[in-house]
C-alpha cells in the first residue's frame, strides 16, 4: 500500500483519538449515569492510544527496512517531545509532592521508562520502547510473523490488566505480576501494549491487496460490538485491575484503521501537532478549568457538570493548542531557508510498473505450474536489488537468485522472506551464514558438497550440473557422484539446475549445441529417476531459454535481463516476442555550458576539436558512475531536450562532455538522458551495450555504486 499519498482519514481520526483521551480523564457522561460513561471511556475510547500506535507503526514499521534511520529519528523526536512534556508539567508535580514519595530514585526511573511522569505521559515512553520491541520483532522475523510474538507480549499484558482477575487467582501468575508490578504500575506499557499495534500498523501499509470497505466496516462493527460486550462482562465480574487492554481491541483496530485508509485526500496542514499537543496539554487544562472554577463560584456548572466540564477542557485544550501551533509557525517561518528541491548529479530511474508488467508478461510465457525466479545479482543488473526485490516479494515473486552470498544475507537484512538460491560459489567456512539467513548454495562439485557437510550445518542447497559450458558444476557423465550429492540427507538438496551457453542463438550449430544440452540433462534425470531418487525442483531455462525453448516444462524459469525488459544485444532474435519494458532510465544535468572557437579543443588528449563554434555541455557523470569509456568521442549519444547530441573527446572517471551546437535553447539546469526515452526519441541500454563493443547485462551491471536509484510507479 502506498504511504506517499495523503489520508485524510488517519489525519481526522488523529483528532479524535486526542479528545477522546481527553474524555477518559474528564469522564463526561458521569453526571448522567455510571454505565453509559464506562461505555464511552472505558471500553470505546480504549482505541484511541492504539490508535496512535498504529500511525506510528503505519509511517515507521516496514518489512523491508533497509536501516535504522527512520526508527532513530522517531526516537529522538519521542525523546525531545517527552522531555519538553516533563519540564512542562515539573510546577504540577511539585504541587503535589511528587518529590517527596518514599525511594524517590526506583520511582523517577520506573516512571521514566514506563508509566510516565505524570499519568497521561506514560504514551510517550511507551511510544519508543513500543517502536524499538517492535523494529526488532520485524527485523528478526519479518513483518507479519512479527505478528506471534507481539500477540504474546500483549496477551501477557492482557492478564495484568483486564483479566488480572483471572491471573491473580493463580499462585505463579500472581507471583509473576507481583514482580512486573514493582517495575511498571501497569502492563499497559511499551513492552505489552504497544508493540502489537506498531505492527499491526506496519502490516496495513505493506498490503498490497486491501480487504473492501464494506468488509472492513462491517469487521468494524461486529468487533466492536464485541469489545463491548467483552467490557461489560468483565466489568461486571469486576476481574479488571485496569481496563486499557481487551481481546477484541486487537480487530476492533485492524479493521477500524483499515476503514480509514480508504478515505483519501488533501493533507489537513499541522493536524498531527495539534492532536498531540492536545493530548499533552489538557491534564493542566483540567487544572486550570477547575481552578478558575473555584475561584469563580462556576463549580456547579464547569466541574460538577461533567459533560461540561468535558466541552469545557476541550475548548480550553484546543484553544492553546492551536495558540501553540501558530506561534511556532510563525516563528519557524522565519527561520526557515527556502526549500529547494535536492538534485542529484546522475540518477537511475526504475519504473516499478514496468517492472511488474514484465513479471506478468514472463509468467503468462511460462508453462502451467512453473515459477518465476527474479535473478537480482549485481544489483538487480543495476536497477537497485533492494528496490526490486522489494517490489517483487510484494508482488507475489517468492524465489530470488543472486551470485554471491554477501548478496543473499543483504536481501535477507533488507526483510526478502522468498527463496534466495547463491548461484556462485561460497567459501564453505561461511556454511553458518548459509544456516542462519536460510540461503540455497548451489554445490559445484562433490567435493565442494563433502566440504559443506563437514561444516555441520543444516543448509538446504541445489545441484548444478555442467552440460558444456563447462564452468561451475558436476560434470553430467559423473553420475555416480551426482547420486550421492541428492541422496544425502545432510545436503537438503531442493533443486537440480544446468544453465544453457548458446540459448541467445538460433544459429544452427548453436541450437544443435544447446540441444544436446538440454537431451544429456534430461538423460540424467531419467537414469536418477531409475536410481528411485524423487526429483527436486528442476530448472534449465534463464531469459533467453525462455525465449527460444518456451516448450520446456519445468520447476523455474530463471529471469535475469528479461525482468528488467530488455536482452542482451540489440538485435536478437528470438522465437517467442514478448512485450517487455525497459525498466531502468540513467539521467544525468547539464551543469556548465562552454562556449569555444573552431580549432579549440574539448577533455583529455584534445580528441574533440571544434571544425566550428560550438557550445558545448558538461554532464557529471563519467565511466565512474558505468558510462563505458568506448563510448567517447562520438561513439556514444545522449538525450537533451529530445535530441540527440554526440559526446564529445573522452569520457572521464567524473564527467564527460556534449556538443549541444544544433539546441540553441539548451540551458544549464537541462535533464540529459543517457538510457531511456526524452519525447519522441528514445537510448535503448542494448544501443549503448552494442555501440560500446558489450551487452546489455555488462553495461546495467556496471553501473556506479554513486549513482542514486529513484523508482518510479
């Protein structure tokens, strides 16, 4: 589910949430009666701190975070607000002795880190010990098995507070909450409270596939007409030490956030400050509400009428907010440096529906019952392997193939939960790597699969087989060997591959090759078959196998280049023409404009001389950054304002420079478009490939680690 969008709906209920906090704390249908007032803020406005924590972990918590940059900053700013809470209300509790209870210093740290120094502030700490429990139940199970152990934390909670009646009467659970009472005055904390529901708010924002509105308002409905029946009964058993925390809060706010995801629309400017503030504030609202109260004979009215006494907070706590928000407005306006929008010197752009057309194109070319398998080695060929596999895993890819094992523990660390098979050797000193980020090593040889098993990890792995390319693999006349490899149990082998050297070709003695490949695999398949050994998984096809031997029937199809919409050379051919779509786009801006007299020269060995007078444009970008260096000296083309212009003398490690001459209206700021399409006229990645004496699969590759990686949807 897209986050960069604007919820109006999460905005507005921001709002209500903060006055219903307010309604627990000033409890507004007391003077009317008990019941109806236990419904309101006791059961209903139960949602509205879950709330909280659900946006938070809407915004924060991903399944595929890639640092801890987000959660740092969250943290600090958690910090600073708490902080700035605690001076605030420091004179209050100073009035009320606070400094003078017995084992002061026990008390300010349990305050400190779970209830709060003053009772609506506990939210705070809780807020980052929640998101800090709950980055790292994600970071170490993935985003929705995070789900079982943040249920477990919670239902602990759930016997400390609304079920405590039922706990206490146990020796070893009273001894328990016994203990986590000396701590934390409630379960209702940063450890069994919050986590859940950051989660639960990570979950909502990974979906791709939403439940419809009238499922999620119904789900609403029912859930919290539960709740309160849930509310009612344990009230009226009176098993409840505290009544924050209730089974069915758990659906009540799935599908109640889910509702609110569906309202879309302009961003209501400064809502989430003002509904903290609002949250912050009122406790001394009610304060100063009562004492104005008292000092003016309105107690009747202000305090002993509760409902006015709410609208009364209400008013007063809105007031100030919206005081406080102007002011720091104007304030930080001055302050403020004109925005201007960051702009890097080269970008990669990847078009993730391009992307996913391709995934859909490529599987409806593939057999009934075979799989994808997105190869992301090298950076996903250059397109960015956390940006691709992210996309793809939410997408439905679940089986990935990268080169090397640094590779395979980098998508695990970015949160890829699929299939991850190392297609090139691993030093086997590394088989507790393979154990513990649950990567698939390919087995080159049978001594190589001995050396792993001496390792003593458990490690699932697949057979290679070499057919005549006679690279990595176990020779397919080595039959014998390759019996012993799938039959030991301590391999866990869970596939057995060959890779095709010619498939790019139709040239006749190229598919007479690439037959007698594809015959001598099947040949040991068979005679494995005989030997009453249950095949794994089987795979022979990548791109171009695909292409031109779509009748194959197998396990996988192995795509590399494909996925990323193009092939290898420009003009290949191949048996089956799918639509694919380019992915990637590589831009670059024109940053200086010389203008030089014919006879003057341009870069390094003077290569280009001006036959006139010329204007020519710097781009900052060079064979650093993937740019092949063949390219120079007019070899090599770029886009500017839907033109093609010629790069001039020699491409540098940094740079490298055009002749705009013939675009009179060429200007510094001007996007230069070195892959990809600029109006009407359109670089093809393989064009550039082929100009520079390479193939595509080199030339996306290799491009430069400094480049930044923009998608776009």
């Amino acid at each position: 589910m897209s986050r960069g969008k604007d919820y109006t709906g999460i905005d507005y209920a921001r709002l209500t949430a903060a006055f219903l906090v307010v309604a627990i704390h000033t409890s507004p249908l007391a003077s009317f009666g008990d019941t109806g007032d236990f419904i309101l803020t006791r059961i209903f406005a139960r949602a509205a701190v879950p709330f909280f924590f659900m946006t938070s972990g809407f915004f924060l918590i991903s399944g595929y975070g890639r640092d801890t940059d987000k959660l740092v900053s969250f943290v600090k700013k958690t910090a600073v607000i708490y902080g700035c809470a605690i001076l605030f209300y420091l004179p209050l509790n100073l009035y009320n002795g606070y400094f003078n209870a017995k084992h002061l210093l026990p008390n300010i740290l349990k305050d400190l880190v779970f209830d709060g120094t003053l009772y609506h502030l506990w939210y705070l700490p809780a807020s980052v010990v929640g998101a800090g429990t709950a980055w790292m139940l994600v970071k170490r199970f993935g985003i929705k098995r995070a789900l079982a152990p943040a249920a477990l934390l919670y239902t602990v909670g759930l016997f400390g507070d609304s079920y405590y009646g039922i706990a206490e009467k146990i020796p070893l659970f009273r001894s328990f909450y016994a203990g986590i009472f000396e701590v934390s005055d409630y379960t209702r904390n940063g450890i069994f409270f919050a986590p859940l529901f950051f989660v639960m708010g990570g979950i909502i924002a990974e979906q791709t596939a939403r439940i419809s509105l009238r499922k999620c308002l119904t789900g609403t409905v029912i859930s919290f007409s539960l709740m309160l029946a849930e509310g009612m009964i344990l009230h009226y058993f009176q098993l409840q030490r505290h009544d924050s925390m209730y089974v069915m809060l758990i659906p009540v706010m799935y599908f109640l956030f889910a509702t609110l995801t569906f309202w879309r629309g302009r961003r209501i400017q400064r809502i989430s400050e003002f509904a903290l503030l609002l949250y912050l504030v009122h406790p001394m609202m009610i304060v100063v509400v009562r004492l104005f109260a008292g000092l003016s004979g309105l107690q009747a009215l202000l305090v002993e009428n509760s409902l006015v006494h709410f609208l009364t907070v209400c008013a007063v706590s809105a007031a100030c907010s919206a005081a406080a928000v102007i002011i720091w407005d104007r304030w930080s306006k001055k302050r403020r440096k004109p925005y201007r929008k960051p702009a890097d010197r080269a970008w990669i752009e990847v078009d993730l529906d391009n992307l996913k057309h391709n995934v859909r194109t490529l599987k409806k070319a593939m057999p009934p019952g075979c799989r994808l398998m997105a190869v992301v080695k090298a950076n996903a060929y250059g397109h960015g392997a956390f940006e691709t596999a992210v996309c793809l895993e939410r997408i439905g890819v679940t089986s990935f193939a990268a080169a090397t094992i640094d590779e395979g523990i980098a998508l695990r660390r970015w949160g890829i939960r699929g299939d991850i098979l190392i297609l090139g050797y691993t030093e086997p000193s590394r088989a507790e790597e393979l154990h513990r980020y649950r990567l698939i090593q390919t087995l080159i040889d049978y001594p190589y699969a001995k050396s792993l098993i001496r390792q003593g990890y458990s490690i699932r792995t697949q057979v290679k087989i070499d057919t005549g390319m006679h690279r990595l693999g176990f020779g397919v006349e080595d039959r014998e060997a390759i019996l012993k490899t799938v039959m030991n149990r301590k391999l866990n082998v869970c596939g057995i591959y060959t890779h095709l050297c010619a498939a790019d070709s139709l040239a006749e003695n190229d598919v007479k090759f690439t037959g007698r490949q594809i015959e001598v695999f099947y040949e040991l398949l068979d005679w494995l078959k005989e030997q009453k050994v249950t095949l794994p998984d089987v795979h022979i096809q990548s791109t171009y196998g695909l292409l031109n031997y779509p009748e194959l029937n197998c396990s996988y199809v192995r795509a590399g280049i494909s996925l990323y919409g193009v092939l290898s050379a420009p003009n290949d051919k191949t048996r089956l023409q799918l639509d694919l779509r380019p992915v990637l786009s590589l831009r670059s801006q024109v940053v200086l404009i010389r203008e030089i007299k014919a006879g003057e020269c341009v870069g390094y060995g003077r290569m280009f001389k001006a036959e006139r007078d010329s204007r020519i444009a710097i781009l900052p970008i060079g064979y650093a950054d993937g740019i092949p260096r063949n390219l120079s000296c007019g070899n090599g083309e770029v886009l500017i304002r839907g033109c093609r212009v010629l790069i001039a003398g020699r491409i540098s490690m940094d740079q490298l420079a055009v002749d705009i001459t013939d675009i009179p209206d060429a200007a510094v700021g001007d996007i230069a478009t070195l892959i990809g399409r600029d109006g009407q006229e359109e670089l093809k990645a393989s064009e550039a490939a082929w100009r520079s004496g390479s193939i595509t699969n080199e030339l996306l590759s290799r491009m430069g680690t400094r480049v930044v990686v923009r998608t776009q949807t």
